[in-house]
C-alpha cells in the first residue's frame, strides 16, 4: 500500500541532502549547477518589481554608468550645450549640423552652404540619448520603430559637439542603423522585430537589473511564497548573483558588453539568448585583431580584455571585474581608497600607507595606485573621451619605457585576430571571425586570404560549411562560386536569410535575374522586415519590366520606411516606366532632398528634364554629379548630348 507519509519524508530527506550538499559545492563545481532563472521559460520582471525588495540597491544604482546608459532625448537627460554656436561641419561630405531642443523636443538640422546661402536643409528629431555622460552623449532616431544613430555627439568631458566616433572616416549622416549587437549592450533588451536588422515594437530606457542577475520570474514567485534563502550561507539558485559565480563566468558576464571586437552568433543563437550564469561562448564568441603596437593601444569597450592581459590577473586565481568595482555604485561615488585596500591584499608593501617606490602617501583620493599602475588615456576608437586602461603596468608607473623608438616609429603591422571567449577556436570559427572583421571593420584582401586558409584546413562536411563558404564567395566577389555551390548543393542550403541573399546576389551580378528573384524572394520571406533585401528584391523585378511586383515591393517599403532614398528613387523610375512622369518627378525631388549627392536621383531628374525639354535645368543637375564624381559615364554621355 502507498505511504504518502513516508514519500515525503523520502522528499524532505533529499532535499535537506541537496542543500547540504549545494553549500558545500566548491566554487568550480558551481559552474555545473542549474540556475533555475536560465530556463529560456522564464520571464523577466523589470526593474520595477525589483526595487520592491531592493530599495536601496534600486536608488543607489539608477546613478550608475549602466543606470543612466539610455533614455528618451528630453533637456533633463541631455548633458549637451546648445546655442546658436553649437554647429558642427564635416569638411569631407560638406554637411553642418545643428543640435536644438524646440518646445522640449530635441532635432538635428543637416545643411548645405554654397556663397552663403542654403541649398540642402534636413531636420531630424532625435528620440532617445544614449550614454551616461560621463563620456559621451549620442543621439538615436527612431524612424517607424527603425532605429538609427544620428551623424554628431556631445563629449561631456571636453564640453563640445563633434562627429559621432567613425562618422568624421565615413560619414553616414542618419542611415547608421543600430542592431541589437549594438543596443544589447547600451540599453536593456528592447523587443526586436524578427526578420529585421533594426525595427522593435519596444524600447526600453536603461540597463536593468535582470541583465546582470538573469530573469526574475521565478526569483519573485518563490518570495512570494515565503521562500527565503539565507543567503550568508547558501546559494539562491532561483537568481543569479554574479559574485557567487566561478571566476570565468563572472568575466562572461562583465565581458558581455566590455569586450569589445568581432562578434560571431552560433547558430540559431541572436544577442538577446545570453543570461548571467552562460558562458560568453555559448550565445557568441569575441575576435580581436592583434597588432604590433597593440600593447600600448586600446579600444573603449577593451576593460575585460586588458585585464586579462594583465600579470595581475594571471597571477591571480580571484581577481576579476567586481573585485574593485560595485555595479550598484557609480564609479563617482565610489571611494577610490578602496582600490588600494584590493592592491594591498596581494602588495603587502603598501599596506602602510605609502608606495613603496615612490613614498607617495596613498590615501588622498588622487594618490591612488590606480592613478599610476592604471593611467586614463585616451581610446583610439573614441575620440575627445580619457578613460582608465584596465592593463595594470607596473612598468608604466615607475617610468620605463619598453617601446623602442623603432616601434614608436612603426607602422602598426597585423598580426592576426585572437579568439578572446575560449582558449582556442576551430578553423571554422576561425574562418567566421575573419569574414566578419571584413564585413564591418577592415575590407582588405588580407582578411579575405586567412578566412580561405581556415576555410580549406577545416574538416567539416559541407554541408556544415556551406553557409560559410557562400559567404566567402560573397566578399571575394567570387560570384560564378557562389552558383556552382548553389546548383551543385541544392539538397544542404540552410534555411537562412542572409545565404538566400548572398546566392541571389551571385545570379544577379551575372545577369540571370529570373534565379536571383527566386534567391530574393526566400530572403525576404526569412527576414520580410530587412529592407535591404526588399530593395534588391524590387530592383530585380524592375530589370525583369516584372513593374506590379517592383511598385508592390517599393511601396512596402515606403511605408515601412519613407525615408530610405534607394526606395524613393525606385518608385520613381517605376512611375517613370509607366509614363507616370510627374509623379517620378516627385519621387526624384524626395530622394534627393534626402541625400543632395545621390548620383542616381539626380541623373534620373535631369533625364525627366530632358524629357520636358527644360535642358538648361537638366545641365545643373548633371554638373551637381560631376562635381561629386567627375567619372560619371551616364552623366558625361548625356551632357554631350545635351550640348551637341
């Protein structure tokens, strides 16, 4: 007969076994353990419901760098000086911007001076600022949910506007959309749109606790519940709290958003899958290319990695992120002398007060071992920004020099790009880092030779590689590659946006466009909101006179977003096709009013012009491309047809 009394005294006897046993786990052992809160199940709270418990921690936080890292674009978040002084001029593209608020709303005006006067003017409203201000003010527009990064930024520790870090090389004025490898880091998680590059329904405003601590829907039933974990003696597995963690882990963590590189998904994996308690190389793994003077050069986000770097810590079995630093605090009001208690605890020369090489007595707020083993410098990523380098040195603070002035000298050279999410990386992984230092950071042909040399050495099947090696064929402009594979390996193409995308390109660079809207076709289908394969999809229907199709694709994407000027363009040369030569004359004027130096519009307005018979009209139009690109052929052609 069944004894439930003897069940549960069976049930409570585990139970107080597994917690004898979860408290005496060693701290490696830890890693192996299941938080509850990791299951993809669980929900997360917000911030709201956390500060009903923690109060204290709640108020002393929203102060922080990460407390304060996003939020609507209002005068009360804004650390920026306006005036009528406060322009900004980009001598490369020719472009001024002006910042203001209007009736507590804030824009940036875009504008183009010729003999004083103003031949382009564009206004922009900016929704969300992003940045604490302890370095930096930069500035988001959110067009239909589409978010973008406008083209200046406020540097609050020089007071001034200036171009936004990389806009002053390649200014791209307000089309620098942010995915949610970038928002993921400077926001808590908004809801992205599947199928998008950078549309969400939502967005948050501020790093949360759950993205350090993990969701908390299980944390807050159990408490509700009147389950209570004395936490001075065991671990509360239905949170995460990042000091329980083994050493590695506490790095993933930090190391999230403060090791900055080369970011590669695993598959099926997105931004949003990593949880406190993962390892880093479970959602994505890190590159970071090495070069010759890389010891003395650093980017913003490089604080795990120059840490890592650091004698210090590899001497160290515990030292990591937290150690110095309470992410409950704000680096302001944290007591630097604080820092020196940590040194001490392994540097028993400085526990009397004193360095003990140079005498200095170390209990000043600016006499610091920081303030010498760790200068503020400046980031080469960032400019008009002095930010602390997280490589201890002790040669740097007793003043020996270990750069030559042959290296001083020296033009950085290249060494390679290092896996920083695990010890080592498979040729694949290898191949995948090098493919994605070429798409986002440096194109250069020796990125594309490493990626082709771990491409051959891996052992994998094809049909492992496949997307891979498409992808190879795509940046090496291989494209009669990309065709054989397709055609030869119909039966191992994965159901994947970006490789449809990347096969239909081969068969449009070669001219069969009845293949390439098939291609297109199923990318759109994969990823319906990226609106880059839209316009590919649509320019293919234009070429195939297919013009329902073409109208039908431009015009979602018009309403997904009227400010895409590739699209403005398109309709208009549809409208034109169509004998609708008004209305493309309409099309035309928008996009060029979106981008001034847009060759394309402006040599279908000249040739609606030609066609009006107005040719002194058109001429200026067609001069307007030559100044941008004297080497125009179309534009060239026309003029002296025009002159004849």
């Amino acid at each position: 007969m069944w004894d439930s009394r003897k069940f549960s005294f069976l049930i409570c006897g585990i139970i107080a076994f597994l917690l004898v046993y979860c408290n005496q786990v060693s701290s490696n052992q830890k890693a192996t353990l299941q938080y509850l809160n990791l299951n993809d199940t669980v929900d997360y709270v917000g911030m709201n419901t956390c500060k009903t418990c923690h109060v204290n921690i709640h108020e002393t936080y929203i102060h922080t760098g990460m407390g304060r890292s996003f939020d609507q674009a209002t005068p009360e978040k804004s650390f920026a000086r306006f005036g009528k002084h406060q322009v900004v001029y980009d001598e490369n593209s020719n472009f001024y911007y002006y910042p203001f608020f209007k009736d507590s709303t804030f824009y940036i005006t875009e504008f183009r001076l010729e003999n004083g006067d103003t031949i382009h003017k564009r206004t922009e409203q900016i929704s969300y600022i992003i940045g604490s201000g302890q370095h930096t003010n930069s500035h988001i527009i959110d067009e239909n949910g589409y978010i973008f990064q406008a083209p200046i930024t406020f540097y609050t520790q020089e007071n001034r506007w200036d171009m936004a870090p990389g806009f002053r090389k390649e200014n791209l004025r307000f089309d620098r959309l942010l995915s949610p490898e970038c928002i993921t880091c400077h926001n808590h998680f908004p809801s992205h749109v599947n199928g998008s590059l950078n549309k969400y329904e939502s967005m948050p405003t501020g790093i949360e606790c759950e993205r350090c601590h993990g969701p908390g829907a299980v944390h807050v039933q159990q408490k509700k519940q009147g389950i209570i974990v004395d936490t001075s003696k065991q671990i509360d597995y239905t949170i995460v709290n990042p000091a329980d963690l083994p050493r590695d882990l506490q790095m993933d963590l930090c190391q999230r958003c403060h090791l900055q590189g080369v970011a590669v998904l695993e598959e099926g994996k997105t931004f949003f899958d990593f949880k406190p308690g993962l390892k880093h190389s479970d959602v994505f793994n890190v590159f970071l290319p090495r070069y010759t003077n890389s010891h003395e050069q650093f980017i913003m986000a490089s604080q795990a990695d120059r840490l890592r770097e650091s004698l210090c810590f590899k001497k160290s079995e515990k030292l990591t992120c937290i150690t110095c630093h309470n992410p409950h605090l704000s680096v302001e009001s944290t007591d630097k002398t604080n820092y020196n208690k940590v040194c001490n605890s392994c540097h028993k020369g400085t526990d009397k007060g004193f360095c003990s090489v140079s005498k200095i007595k170390l209990e000043e707020k600016e006499n610091n071992c920081v303030s010498c083993h760790m200068p503020r410098s400046g980031s080469i990523d960032i400019p008009h920004v002095n930010i602390t380098d997280h490589f201890i040195s002790k040669k740097t603070a007793h003043g020996i020099d270990t750069i030559s002035n042959v290296e001083k000298n020296e033009i950085a050279r290249f060494l390679g790009l290092k896996i920083l999410t695990k010890e080592s990386a498979t040729p694949l992984e290898m191949a995948k880092g090098y493919l994605a230092q070429f798409d986002k950071y440096t194109s250069d042909k020796q990125m594309l030779d490493s990626a082709k040399y771990y491409l051959d050495r891996s052992e994998l099947s094809m049909k492992d590689k496949f997307k891979t090696l498409i992808h190879y064929y795509f940046a090496a402009e291989e494209y009669e590659n990309i065709i054989k594979m397709a055609n030869g390996f119909v039966e191992v193409i994965p159901n994947d946006s970006w490789t449809f995308y990347r096969i239909g390109e081969g068969y449009f660079k070669k001219g069969d466009f009845l293949n390439a809207v098939i291609f297109y076709k199923k990318a759109t289908k994969a990823a319906p909101f990226n609106l880059d394969f839209q316009e590919k999809l649509g320019t293919t229907y234009i070429a195939l006179e297919y013009l329902p199709q073409a109208m039908q694709t431009f015009d979602f994407i018009f309403k997904e977003n009227p400010k895409r000027k590739i699209a403005q363009c398109n309709l208009g040369y549809v409208k034109a096709l169509m004998g609708k030569f008004d209305e493309a004359e309409n099309f035309y004027d928008n996009a060029i009013a979106l981008d001034p130096d847009y060759e394309q519009a402006l040599l279908n307005k000249a040739s609606i012009l030609i066609q009006k018979n107005e040719k002194t009209a058109a001429l200026n139009f067609l001069n307007r491309i030559l100044k941008i690109n004297p080497d125009n052929p179309q534009a060239n052609n026309l003029i002296e047809t025009i002159t004849k």
